[in-house]
C-alpha cells in the first residue's frame, strides 16, 4: 500500500455514525437522496476492481489477465472521452478483443458478478426504510458506469424500493463529482437545495459537491472502524468471505450470534459442502450423523442438502454408549486405556466414566486402595501402578455384566435404525474410536456393513483404533491417515472447538426399552442446565450457531458465488484459528470461563490462578494448564501480554 492509499484508507475510516445520529440530521429534510456503492449497496470484496478477479473465474482461462486489460480498457476510455462519464460499452469497445460475441460475452459477465456480489448495507437500509415511512421523498443517485435498468433491478433484488427517481451519471452524461449531477436532479424535480440532503461515503463526490450546490450532506465511512479482517485479504477467496462476513454484520447483533455467522459459519458451511461431495464420489446413499457433536452438523447439511442423493438420519450414540456394550469382548486394562481420552493425565473419574460405573458407588473400593476419586496418573507411567491395577481387576465381574446387559439394547438400537450395508458415520472426529466399537459391534453380529467415517479431522492417535479394527476414515481440516505430514491445528483450543457442536441435550448413557417394545437412548442429565435454568454456557451456544445456520441460509441464497471461488478447509478456519491460536482479550472474555465436560469431568476453558499464586504452587500451575482445554487462552490470560502463544504451546509439546 503506497502513502497516498494509506493516507486515503485513514481519512475514511470511521464509526459507523449511528442511527439516532443519522436520523436527526435528515429528519428537518423534505428531500433525501442516497449514493448507491458503498452506501445503500456494498460489494462482497474489498476493493471494486477486486469484481474483475471473479470475473476471471467466472470466464476462465480463454481469457488470460481480464483484470489488467479491464482496468486498462477503462483507462483509455476515460482519457479519450469528451464526456463527463464513460459507459460500460465505451469501456469494452478500448477492450482488447475484436471478436463481437466475446466482447458481449465478458461484458455480460461482467454484469452478471456485479449482480451477484451486491449486497444491502445493513446499516443504511434501516435509515432508508425509516425515510419511506417518514414519508420522506427519496432520490438515488450515483457516479457510475453500468447502466440504469441494471441497477434498478439489483436495487430492486435487494428490496430498496419506494424512491422517486434513480439518477446514474453515465446515462445524462453528468456526474456526483462535478457536482452537475446534483444541479439536474435538483432542477428537474424543483426542488430548493436548502430542503435538500445527501448521504454518501465519498468525501468530494457526496460531502464537498452536493455542499457547493447549497444542499446538506452526510458523510459516511467508506471503511467502518469496528469491522475486522477476518480471514485477511491475500487471495480473492479470503477478501470475498471477509467481505460477505462483514458486509452481514449489524452493530446491534449478539456478540454470540455475530461469532456463529462471521467464524463459526463458513467453517461448518466449508465441512457439510466437503461432506456432500465425498459421499457422492463414495457412491453413499445414508449418512448417520452422530450426537451429540453431529446434531449442528446435520442441521446445516440438511439446509444444503435436504431433497439431494445421500439422506441423512440422527443417531444418538455416544461414546460410552457404544464402547461400554462390547467391553465384555474385552475388558482388559491395557484396552482401557486405549479408549479413554487421549489426555496426558489419566483421572481416576476417566477410567470408571469409560466402563460404565458409577465412580461414587465404589468409595470403599477406592478407600481399600488408598485412592480418592479426584485421583489422576500420567499416561506413561500408568500401566506400572500395581495398586490401580489391582483396584480394576475387582471391578471386572461388574464391568463384564453390566456390559452383557447393555449389549442386548444396542443391537436392537442399531437394528431398530437399519444401521447396515453401505454408509456413511458423520462425526467431530478424531480418532474414530466410535466407528470402531460399531464396527466390532457389527462384526459380532455377523451384519454386512462398509462404513465410511467423515470427520472434521483425523487426529495422529487414530492408529490406537486401527491397531483394532482397520477402518475407513477420512478428515476435512486435518488426516493424519491419509497425510502423515498433516498438523493437529485444534490441539491448543480442542475444548473451544468442541464446544461450538454442542447439542442443546445430555450425553446418551445407554439404550432402554420402553412400554411400546421400542428401543430409545437414554440421555443424561444435561450439563449445562444447573438446578433447572440453563447456563451462560447454554444460551451463548445457541445463539453461535443460530448465527451459524444463518451463514448458511445466506450462502444458498449467494450460491452462485460461492460456486465460483474455490476454498480451502484452512480458508475457512482462519477465523477460529485465529480465536483459539491468538485470542485477542475480547475472545478471552467471551470464552474463558466456559465449562467443559468431559469423560465425567468438569474444567474451565482457560481460567487460571494468579502468577502470584502459582509461584507458590508449581505443581497446581502444572495440573491447571494439563486440565485447561485452550491451552493459549490459559496462558494469555495467565501472562497477560502479547506472546506467540501458539508457539509457545507447540514448543511445550516437545516435552509431552
């Protein structure tokens, strides 16, 4: 960026002024007119000659550098024209190109992006709709190009109707910036400049020349200080989805809702498109999609794709659901632990939580073996502790009966559901541990099955499965399966990222009959409803991803675009990435003191103690940060400054 563009960008860069503010200033005007680019309308990009690098998509390789012979052909029209204002047939007749049919062709498609990347400013619209009830007389008029009739109706798609008149510059050869385009449109229609006011977010075209004809102005940003660059500006996918993100931003939105639609969103819309095309490819017919993480997932998918080839279905298993009816296979210790999570410490509450036992019915158990259940070890000195090994092999018989009982409902479960044949299991991921105890499940009953496992990523310890059961996996963000150099880009925020798929429900504890013979899950309480009112944790969930599905819904309305732009699964995490990676104080704030359940325990997301209180208390600084599920968020909040964080996490894991 040269001195003059960062100068400019500065000088025209402010708050949004709000609405209050506005409407007081126009409300003693009898004569309103708007600008149209920038103000009623934005475009999903940052820059309008950013339009020709979609272009380019659109038209593709038969027209090598359309952006560079665009710009240029305008050049040259502007310099050769006697005229105030250029048409766009007066640009394209300096265009390159002496084929007829192709000069048509791009210059209708030229039209076509402009239409289609478009969008209502959220901000000015309800200015506007309130200047039509306030019986306001509405004018429209701008500096531009492209002809009447196209943007009367792209005005019209985006439902800004009700004006007097729409005035263009290029069709009365006047314009905004001379300020002779004010003079007409205030002599046609009679109007005393001194009733008059005009908005707009160019300070010579719609502030200094509408003021130099006697009328009123307001000027308005043209870059609105507290939008953020999302997911940057160095390729056209990041510049359009930061746009499209920003331009769908309005300043009263919850700060919940706005993370759904501006992070969490394009993430999830980026999974279910992947999702679609790997199972058309596969050939699938069904997709289960697992709770409690799937619940979000088939909600956005069957926004997508609910009339299309592959149906989806809801399948309330969990974890423990599917791993505890098959342990009577084998209940080994070693096996345990291989199914627990993948954590460094091992909790006592882990090991009783993964075989099905309720950790507080066996206190003189534990008290038999000196133990306690707050009780954890380190994974790799665990399998050495004699006495917690002891502890376990009397609780086998109760491991192996209660597995047997539980066993008999879910094979009914499964066969209830026609969980057969070929199909595909849709889940959060990440070391398919859940498509293993299935598959075992359905190998015990002798029932024909090729399953395809879909998942948000295939962390490196998926092999503790495969080892097992060889299965058939396959991960959006990140597959150590199928990519050994691949990187676990959620390590340090798993328990944020999780926590973003939350289905409003308690976990699914095992399956029981009912009085109509029908087989149900059986839901534990849920975690985030405390003494019967829903948390903090709760209501800020739901309202991430209706924020999400909301992204969603836009997308299928914008699907013309998003078809023309090719992004990355790394595109689409950018935003949250940057939350669990580099969380600024606002993230941390938002985030910190969320709970997070898991294998029966409870932790904080990243809420330490003191430094103070840690310099006393090395070891609790230790068990903390081991237990904090945003590792950076703990240690930003914990340090206090701007670290590479990341970094520093990444580097820790050396000593793992």
């Amino acid at each position: 960026m040269s001195l003059k563009q960062y100068i400019n960008k500065k000088r025209n860069t402010a708050y949004m002024p709000s609405y209050e503010n506005l409407m007081d200033k126009i409300n003693n005007y009898e004569n309103v007119s708007f600008d149209i680019f920038d103000t009623l309308l934005k475009r999903n990009v940052k820059e309008p000659t950013d339009v020709f690098d979609i272009v380019q998509r659109y038209v593709g390789k038969e027209y090598p550098n359309f952006k560079v012979k665009r710009i240029d052909a305008e050049r040259k029209a502007r310099s050769k024209s006697l005229k105030e204002e250029v048409t766009l047939e007066d640009i394209y007749k300096e265009y390159p190109e002496e084929n007829i049919e192709k000069l048509d062709f791009l210059q209708s498609a030229e039209m076509k992006i402009e239409q289609e990347i478009l969008t209502v400013n959220p901000y000015m619209y309800d200015i506007y709709e309130e200047c039509v009830r306030r019986s306001k007389k509405i004018y429209i008029i701008s500096d531009m190009y492209l002809p009447e009739k196209f943007i009367a109706k792209v005005l019209e798609e985006n439902n800004i109707k009700n004006y007097q008149k729409l005035y263009v510059s290029c069709e009365v050869d006047k314009t905004k910036k001379s300020g002779s385009l004010f003079k007409y449109y205030l002599d046609e229609n009679g109007i005393d400049s001194r009733t008059a006011i005009h908005i707009g977010d160019s300070w010579k075209s719609d502030f200094y020349s509408p003021k130099n004809v006697g009328m009123n102005a307001i000027h308005i940003p043209l870059y609105i200080k507290n939008e953020v660059n999302i997911y940057g500006a160095d390729s056209i996918e990041t510049n359009y989805l930061s746009s499209f993100v920003n331009n769908k931003y309005y300043e009263t939105d919850d700060k919940y809702y706005k993370f759904g639609y501006q992070k969490f969103g394009p993430f999830l819309w980026g999974y279910v498109t992947w999702l679609y095309k790997n199972m058309n490819e596969n050939n699938i017919k069904k997709a289960y999609f697992f709770s409690r993480d799937g619940y979000i997932m088939k909600k956005a998918y069957d926004l997508l794709y609910s009339n299309k080839s592959v149906k989806s279905y809801y399948l309330e298993v969990s974890r423990r659901s599917l791993r505890v009816p098959i342990l009577w296979f084998d209940s080994s210790f070693s096996t345990i632990l291989g199914m627990v999570s993948p954590s460094k410490r091992v909790s006592l509450q882990a090991i009783f939580d993964c075989v099905g036992l309720n950790i507080h019915n066996y206190s003189k158990l534990l008290a038999k073996y000196d133990f306690n259940e707050n009780d954890s070890f380190d994974r790799k000195n665990i399998e050495k502790n004699k006495r917690l090994k002891q502890l376990y092999s009397e609780l086998q018989e109760d491991i192996n009966k209660t597995s047997q009982e539980e066993y008999k409902h879910m094979i009914r479960y499964l066969s209830q559901q026609k969980v057969n044949d070929k199909f595909a299991i849709v889940d959060i991921g990440w070391s398919g541990g859940m498509q293993r105890f299935l598959e075992q499940t359905l190998d015990k009953l002798h029932i024909e099955h090729e399953i395809y496992g879909y998942y948000i990523g295939v962390a490196n310890y998926y092999t503790r499965n495969e080892e097992v059961h060889s299965l058939n996996l396959q991960g959006y963000l990140f597959d150590f399966k199928n990519k050994v150099t691949d990187k676990d880009k959620r390590s340090s925020f798993v328990g944020l990222f999780e926590t973003l798929f939350l289905e409003q429900g308690g976990s699914v504890q095992k399956y029981i009959e009912t009085s109509n013979n029908e087989i149900v899950a059986k839901r534990a309480p849920y975690e985030y409803i405390v003494n019967g009112k829903e948390s903090f944790e709760y209501e800020a969930v739901k309202c991430i991803q209706k924020g999400a599905l909301e992204f969603i819904k836009d997308v299928k309305m914008n699907d013309f675009m998003f078809n023309q732009i090719n992004f990355t699964a790394d595109d689409l995490f950018e935003g949250l990435r940057k939350t669990g990676q580099d969380p600024t104080w606002k993230d941390i704030e938002m985030f910190g003191d969320f709970n997070f359940y898991d294998e029966g325990e409870k932790e904080f997301l990243a809420k330490p103690n003191s430094l103070i209180y840690y310099t006393f208390n090395l070891k609790k600084l230790k068990s903390d940060f081991l237990s904090s599920r945003w590792k950076t968020g703990f240690l930003k909040r914990l340090l206090k400054i701007k670290l590479p964080y990341e970094s520093i996490y990444e580097w820790m894991l050396r000593f793992k």
